[in-house]
C-alpha cells in the first residue's frame, strides 16, 4: 500500500510539471517579443531599423556605435540623459534617410555626456544636400556615406541639446566633432544647442545648406565652428568662449569660394589666440561680429594677408592682425539654460 502511494506522488509530480512546461511554452507563443533582461532597454548600440522614443525616466547608456537606419526616426524627449561610454568606436549616427527628433526645453534639455573619463564621438547627422566631395562621399567617421543634391532634405529636428566632452583623434587627419554635419540640408532644424569641454571641433559643417541657431561652445580643444566642403547656410547667436589655452580657433573656414552667412557671431579668449581663420578660397558674409580677448582677430592662412575678395565682414577693416575688441552682439544670457 505504501508503495502505491508513492507511485501515485510520483506520477502526480510529473503530470503538474508536464502541465507547467505546456503553459511556459504558451507564454512563449502568446508573447514572442518577452521583456529585455533588466539593464538591456537603457542600452543604446547596434542599428535601429524602425522608430523608436527614449523614456526620459530612464538614463540610457551608449556602449559602442548607434545607427538610426534610412526610414526610421529616433525621437529623444525633454529632459532625456545619455550617458556614453568613451572611445573613438562611441556615437551615434543618423544615416542618410533617417532623422533624429530632440525634443528638449529650457527646463528640461537633452543631455549626452560621457559617464567616466575620456571623451567620445558625438553626434553624426548624413544627409543628401550637396558638398563639394560630390555624391555618396565617404566621411571621416566609419565611411559613412553622405552626399547627394537634394538641398532640402530633412534629417529631423535639434532643439535644447547639451554635448559633453565629444570630439577625439581617429587618424592625423580625421576626427570626431561633437555635432558632425555631413551635406544635412536645409530641412533640417538645428536650435540651441551646447558643446561643452569637447577635444575637437564644436559644430562642423562639411557642405550642405543646413543653418543653425543659438549655439553656445566653451573650451573646445580645436575650432568651436568649422566648416568645410562648400557649406552655404546660416549661423545665426552664437556665443564662443576660451579659457584653455591650447584651442585652435573660434572659427575656421576651409573649402571653395562659397560665402555662408554668420549672424550675431560673439566670442571670447582669456588667453588670447585665433579668433577666425580663413583656409584656401574660403569665404563668408558676417554681420554682428564681436571679438574679445584674442592675439589675432582674422587670420588669411593660405591667403594674401590683404585678400578679403570673398570676405565680407560688416564693421572691419583690410588688416587681419588689427585688434578687434568691440562689446557682445550676443546676449549670453539666452543660454542660461546651460549647466
């Protein structure tokens, strides 16, 4: 009797674990896509193929490389922080057909920034606006393509955004910027924007018609805005300041003859250098221009140091060397949203 019984326990033990096996399987069929194991819905690497919303709640960390595919949006709201591994092999690009939506607020601006020490490779945008290295141009980072003639196209929207310590070496001539602009057209929205503490350039533009407003850059190790490859949009507020004294310049121009326009342009040395500097044919349209605290206020680095044919700045005269202290044009002020 006391044999039976035992079997009896057995064979109930392993209907109940036969029962339980049918319904986990079950679970698996009614829900193919289960929750990420805890830690893996903050981690931003890989390609995102379809559109995606970060969670403000959450602070998202980027480990490698992030690839927001042709077609597909990635929307960061206000307030949203990404904090990011360091490394040349750290950023996220926006490919040619995708487009980025940062939706910060004064109150509440997107935030990326490193979580330890070191730098890391900011934002890329890839659009099909022309340049001057032509059609599917290969870019400095990873080969990505850019390049096309569609002066219009549209890689999505900027607002509220604040990049820490971006910008590293790849090779002797190519680098990581913390806002990369690769033929991005002109329906693309760039506004108020911060790069702060970055080892490259701040903002550059490699063609394209894209214009951009209130930015603010503060100890960039090389150029704070840079342009290349016959970019001709607008740069309108935009406030510069040096307290390193290792920096490059606050402005550098490089490329053809093309004349983009700058608009309200302030910048600030406490240990003198470069204010603008000019490159090969480069050239621009300036109005609102303040400079203080600089060794040399223009600089014509492969010009005839009287040649200002393509350079027209309102307020200024032929010498480049002339001091050039006059009072901000920009109120700094509009960038008290900056932390």
């Amino acid at each position: 009797m006391k044999k039976l019984n035992s079997n009896l326990t057995m064979l109930f033990s392993l209907l109940l674990l036969a029962v339980f096996t049918s319904c986990s399987n079950d679970d698996d069929v009614l829900n193919p896509n289960p929750e990420p194991p805890v830690g893996e819905e903050s981690k931003l690497e890989g390609s995102l193929a379809e559109d995606r919303t970060l969670d403000p709640s959450v602070e998202y960390q980027l480990t490698g490389y992030y690839s927001v595919a042709e077609g597909a949006t990635l929307t960061i709201p206000a307030g949203t922080i990404i904090n990011t591994a360091t490394g040349t092999d750290v950023f996220i690009a926006v490919q040619q057909g995708g487009k980025i939506d940062i939706q910060g607020t004064a109150d509440a601006p997107v935030r990326m920034k490193p979580s330890g020490e070191g730098v890391w490779g900011g934002l890329i945008l890839l659009g099909r606006a022309e340049t001057t290295a032509g059609a599917d141009a290969k870019a400095e980072v990873n080969d990505l393509i850019y390049g096309g003639s569609d002066s219009e196209d549209n890689s999505g929207s900027i607002n509220y955004l604040i990049i820490e310590n971006s910008g590293a070496q790849i090779s002797a001539d190519s680098q990581y910027n913390g806002l990369s602009l690769y033929a991005v057209g002109s329906g693309t929205t760039i506004e108020n924007v911060a790069l702060l503490n970055g080892e490259d350039d701040g903002v550059e533009f490699f063609g394209g018609s894209v214009s951009a407003s209130n930015i603010y850059v503060e100890n960039l190790q090389d150029d704070a805005i840079d342009w290349t490859e016959g970019w001709n949009g607008t740069l309108s507020n935009t406030y510069v300041k040096h307290t390193r004294n290792d920096f490059s310049t606050a402005l550098e121009a490089d490329g053809n003859d093309v004349q983009p326009t700058i608009t309200n342009f302030t910048a600030v040395s406490e240990t003198g250098g470069t204010a603008l500097q000019f490159k090969a044919n480069s050239g621009a349209i300036i109005t609102g221009l303040s400079l203080s605290g600089y060794d040399t206020s223009i600089e014509l680095a492969d010009k005839d140091q009287g040649d200002f044919a393509n350079i027209q700045i309102e307020g200024i005269d032929s010498n480049p060397n002339k001091a050039y202290e006059t009072e901000a044009t920009v109120d700094v002020a509009i960038f008290s949203w900056v932390q």
